[in-house]
C-alpha cells in the first residue's frame, strides 16, 4: 500500500474521508484560539462508525495550547477505551476565514497518534491538507513519523 496518497480535488477521496473532513470542519466552530486566530478541527472514525471530534483548545499560558488531534484522540481513549480507530482527517481555517488553510499534524500530535497506533496494533489513516491544496492521505501515523519514539525503550 502507498503510505501517501494525494488528490488535487476533494471529490476524488473516498465518502468515509469526505464525511470526515465535514465533520473536522465542523469541529473548528469549537476551536478556542483566540492567541493564534488559526482554528483546527479533527475527526476521527472508530470501528463501530462512531465519529469523534475536536478543536484546539489554547490558554494565555501558550504552552498549554493543545491540537485538535489530541483533544479528540483523548476523547476517544477516555470515552471509548479499546474502539479502534480506523481514520482520522484534520483540517484548519484562519479565523473569520471560510477557505481551509494547509495544516499539517505538528510532531507532538504524530507522536501521539504512533501510540495509539501501537496500542491497537491496527494503523490509522491520517488525512490532511498539505501544501498546494493538495489533500493527503496517510496510511498510518508511523509513515508520518518514521524513527518516532518509542516507549518499549522504557521497559
Ligand atoms: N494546532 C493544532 O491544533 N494541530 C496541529 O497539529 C498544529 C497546530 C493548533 C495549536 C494552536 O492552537 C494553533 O494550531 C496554532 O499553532
């Protein structure tokens, strides 16, 4: 399988993906970011059909912002422990801006995804909107972070 696919028009990704990003767009109305004005929603599909989501949640302390990938995966792990995931898609605006903006997941979040991954020994699938407009699917959070972290080093 390719680790990346990328497709110039929305219309050519599957309709699990397109709801997807809907819902990731939807999310955005959540986001709190009143520092960055750049809001960023996810959605993330488990097993059963479930959708999940989540917005980026910022705080004046700055280092206490959190992504929407991680607010939704948390959820997920908190309200639905053992549902795998299946796929995930994030999208970003700018603030009073309609248009989505290129937003790739930051390394914190990848690294975050990884686990999850190694936890339900299943990859997920990551999409995004990369530089170009260009719309990328990811077959697992591994390929967007090869040589990440890895816990077992802890044991
Ligand atoms: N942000 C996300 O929500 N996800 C990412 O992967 C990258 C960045 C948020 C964090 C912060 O609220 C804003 O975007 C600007 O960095």
């Amino acid at each position: 399988m390719n680790e990346f696919i990328t497709y110039n028009n929305i219309e050519d990704l599957d309709s699990e993906s397109k709801y997807l990003i809907h819902k990731a767009k939807e999310a955005t109305a959540h986001s709190y970011s009143p520092y960055s004005k750049f809001c960023v929603g996810s959605a993330i599909i488990l097993e059963d059909g479930t959708v999940i989501t989540g917005s980026n949640q910022e705080n004046a302390s700055y280092p206490l912002c959190m992504c929407a990938e991680r607010v939704a995966l948390y959820a997920v792990a908190s309200q639905f422990p053992g549902k795998r995931i299946i796929k995930m898609a994030v999208v970003a605006h700018k603030k009073n801006h309609k248009e989505l903006a290129p937003g790739s997941s930051c390394g914190a979040c990848r690294q975050v995804m990884l686990e999850f991954e190694q936890r339900q020994h299943n990859p997920i699938e990551v999409i995004m909107l990369g530089p170009g407009e260009k719309w990328v699917k990811c077959s697992s959070a591994r390929s967007l972070l090869p040589f990440g972290f890895d816990g077992k080093v802890l044991h």
